[in-house]
C-alpha cells in the first residue's frame, strides 16, 4: 500500500494483515473458483450501502479473475438497522468482531441454486481495533467465504484526487482477492499478501509502494489487477496443483 506524506494526512491504507490461508481455506477459496455461478450477497448497516463504484468493482474483479460460466450475481440484500430486534447500532457506530459475525449469522441468507457458490459481505460503519491498528478497514474470513469492509472508515480515507469512494472499491477487491485464496504461495508471499507493490494484493506501506504507484495519487485512481504471479496463483488452485 501507497503512504503518501503522512502528516498531511495522506494514506493510502493498509487492510488487515492475516496468516496465510491455511488448507481448510484454500479448499474453500477453490470451490469459488471452479463454481459456475457466484452469488454475491450484499447487506450493509444504514447508511453503508455500497457505492455504485464499489458494487461495479465487485463484479469486474469476480468476472475477470474468479471467472465463473454462468457469471456473478449481485444481490444488494439487506439495509440492517439494528444488532438484534430491539437492540440499536452502538451512537459510536463501531462494531466488534463478536457482533459482526452475530450479525453475518442473522442475515446471511441467500437460496442457491444448483452448484451455485456464494460470497457474503457486509458493509460497516466502523471496526473496533484490536490494539494492533490492522483489521479496521476490512478482513476476508475465507473459510466462511465472507468479508467485512467498515465503510465509514476508508471513505475518509481519500486523499489527493483519490476519493472515498475508490478507497472503498480497493478495500473491497483487495478482500475479495483473499476470499479467492490469496496470497498463499510463498514464491512471492510476504504476510499473506503480493510482494509486487503495483498488485492489489500489496499491502505494505513503504518506500517501495510510494514508487509504484505515485502516479495513481494525482490521477484518481488505486491499483485495480492482480499481477502476473497471482495469477498464476489463481489458476493452480482452480486447477487443484
């Protein structure tokens, strides 16, 4: 990930840094992969529904690198305005883990249909931190084939001519591409995501990045591909190597 003059308030953000996925995971990222349809779920807490970019972002990324027969399906599901019946979204409007996986459990519930597989996301206003400063922003629970983007929390994210909502898009792709599997090979793994700073599956905020991707600062956008080795990476597990 691109930092771009920190004390001016300039990020480029960092999603969660998690282990890499492990054979439980990955058995599920490539059920995703060979799938005929993708069916992806969409429910958001009041006023977190995904912006237009984002839920077109969704579908390319699916489209071109999950590459299912039959295509993806949105499905903008569910606003959701309280944690349980009678129980109000926190006035801090930051959610625990604990609460985001009770609410996934509440809502998911999308039929498929035949070999048909499903993706589930939920869009939050805020993530509480864990002490550590990762995860705030968005995690892919990949076993689950579910992620979580706090929206509130990239939108203000924007800097330059990058606005809130193309942080929102590349958080969301960025944990899409974990879902799919990624990063697991160690050939160009470093804390489960791409050692090329020009992938969207880089996530460290260094020097390296700031060169790769300086130009996309001034221009409006975030990487949007996955480089050539994952790929690659995609293509073995679909295949089962």
């Amino acid at each position: 990930m691109l930092v771009l003059g920190a004390a001016a308030g300039c990020v480029f953000p960092a999603p969660r840094l998690p282990f890499p996925p492990g054979p439980r995971a990955l058995t599920q990222a490539a059920r995703l992969l060979r799938a005929p349809e993708l069916a992806v779920e969409i429910d958001w807490i009041t006023g977190c529904v995904p912006s237009v970019q984002t839920q077109q972002g969704i579908r390319a990324f699916l489209e071109r690198y999950a590459k299912p027969p039959r295509g993806v399906r949105l499905v903008l599901d569910e606003e959701i305005g309280e944690l349980a019946p009678g129980v109000p979204i926190p006035e801090t409007r930051m959610l625990s883990d604990v609460q985001i996986h009770e609410l996934a459990r509440r809502h998911r519930n999308l039929v498929l249909q035949g070999e048909a597989q499903s993706i589930y996301l939920l869009f939050i206003p805020h993530r509480a931190s864990d002490g550590s400063g990762q995860g705030e922003r968005g995690e892919a629970f990949v076993e689950e084939s579910f992620a979580v983007v706090a929206t509130d929390q990239v939108r203000g994210q924007g800097f330059l001519a990058i606005n809130g909502n193309e942080v929102e898009r590349f958080v969301t792709q960025h944990e899409l591409g974990h879902l799919l599997g990624l990063v697991s090979n160690e050939s160009h793994e470093h804390a489960a995501h791409c050692t090329n700073p020009a992938c969207i599956m880089y996530s460290q905020p260094d020097l390296r990045a700031v060169l790769a991707n300086w130009w996309r600062a001034f221009s409006g956008g975030l990487p949007t591909e996955l480089d050539a080795d994952c790929e690659r990476d995609l293509e073995r597990l679909r295949e089962g190597a």
